[in-house]
C-alpha cells in the first residue's frame, strides 16, 4: 500500500496497525526508548558500589594465605589487598616470612575518615582479622599512612590508639606488634612526612616498633600510587629485611 507501512513490534505486544510518517517516527523513538531504559536497568543491576568492591578484594586476599612458619597477620591498606594486580596474592606480604594471612581493604587507613566505607578502619576489623587467622598470631603488622594524606593528625592519632587497644584487648602483646610506616607514593608525596612523624611518634608513646619507609624508590603504576608487580616484590623483600 503506497505511502503506507505496517510495523509489528512483537517485543511491546500485539501487532501495531498501519500508520503515517509522523506515528512511525513516534514508534520508532518510543522502541528505541524502551530498549535504553531496559539496558540501563541491567547496567545498574550489576553495577557495584568501590565499597562492594571493596570487600569482595578482600576477602578474595583473605583467601590466600603464604608460607609457613610462626603465623603473622596483616592488616592493611590496598597495598596488602594488592589493587592493580591481576594476581592479588603476589602482594608485598607474600615475602615476608612465616605463614602469612593478610586483611587488606582499599582506601582504608588506621582513621576513621580514611576510608568513604563505613567501619573499615583498622581497629573496625581487628575481630574479623584475627577470626580468619584461625589462631592467635606470633606477629601483627600494620601497614599503612597513605590514606591518611588528608586526615587531620590527631584524627590518625586517635586511629593508631584505636587498634592497638584492641589488639591489647584481644590479647597480642606490644612487642608482638609491627606498625610499617607509608612510603611517598608521588601521588601524595606531599603529606607523607607528616603522616610519617606521627605514626612514628605514636609506635613509640605504646613502645611498638615502627619500621619507616618514606625514602624507598618503587616502580608504580600509571596513578603513582600502587605498585606494580616488580614493587610489591621490591617492598615486600624490603619490609622482611627490616624484620
């Protein structure tokens, strides 16, 4: 039928009858509106937040535990969660020695305001740290600093007094506990010194050892601030030889 065309849309219903130029464009927007809206839906449903994200990296490190020997607990940052490898358990404490389990979660640091994830700070998971260990550990170390770039000194003060009372609280002697400093990723270089003075000022206020780092040199990656691989490697032999 000249001038005339028959459009069936079968995913919307029933067979459509015949229309003009300006209801076929009006159909024609309409479909193509639909399809945006349903793939925009499945977007979103399987789009996750950086905090889920967050957590499943953890726990896929958590999973892995290294070596053998006197059992030796981390707790740190997305340095220890290994973000930006395609290997999470090639992260620098895969090098330390003894048999080493690892909780590390991206953006978190000894403060509270660290991290955009609630109850993530360092202190906030002593209990599910020591829990996936299995048994008390013969060492906890502490690694971190480089989240704390724009905290207020005294909020990461507070943050480092936080975790040592509770790892006191569970039981783990002072000695037992290592607290390794930030190096200066050129990220934040700017903030690392600061952040350096007083975690090294409060390792000693509690007499835990403090093993500074800020003047190691590391390959990164292209956001100057995780390691690569040949870094984590590099950091993690480095940490091991100041034990």
């Amino acid at each position: 039928m000249r001038g005339r065309t028959i459009v069936r849309v079968t995913a919307l219903g029933p067979r459509v009858g015949s229309f003009g130029p300006r209801q076929r464009i009006a159909v024609v927007v309409l479909v193509l509106s639909g399809l945006l809206v349903v793939a925009g839906a499945g977007w979103s449903h399987g789009h996750k937040s950086f905090c889920q994200r967050a957590a499943e990296a953890r726990s896929e490190r958590a999973a892995i535990v290294t070596g053998h020997g006197r059992r030796v607990l981390v707790i740190g940052d997305s340095w220890s969660a290994g973000r930006g490898l395609y290997h999470v358990g090639r992260s620098w404490p895969r090098y330390l020695p003894g048999r080493v389990h690892v909780d590390g979660f991206s953006g978190s640091g000894f403060s509270r305001g660290a991290s955009q994830c609630r109850d993530r700070s360092y202190a906030d998971r002593v209990d599910q740290a020591l829990l996936r260990t299995g048994a008390q550990p013969d060492l906890v170390i502490l690694q971190g600093g480089l989240n704390e770039y724009d905290r207020p000194s005294q909020a990461v003060r507070d943050g480092v007094r936080r975790v040592l009372a509770h790892l006191a609280d569970r039981g783990i002697p002072m000695r037992d506990v290592v607290i390794v400093g930030p190096v200066a990723a050129p990220a934040r270089a700017a903030e690392m010194p600061r952040v350096d003075g007083v975690l090294a000022d409060e390792a000693a206020r509690e007499h835990v050892r403090y093993l500074s780092v800020t003047g190691l040199e590391l390959p990164y990656l292209h956001d100057r601030l995780h390691l690569t691989e040949a870094g984590h490697e590099e950091f993690g032999r480095a940490v091991a030889a100041l034990l």
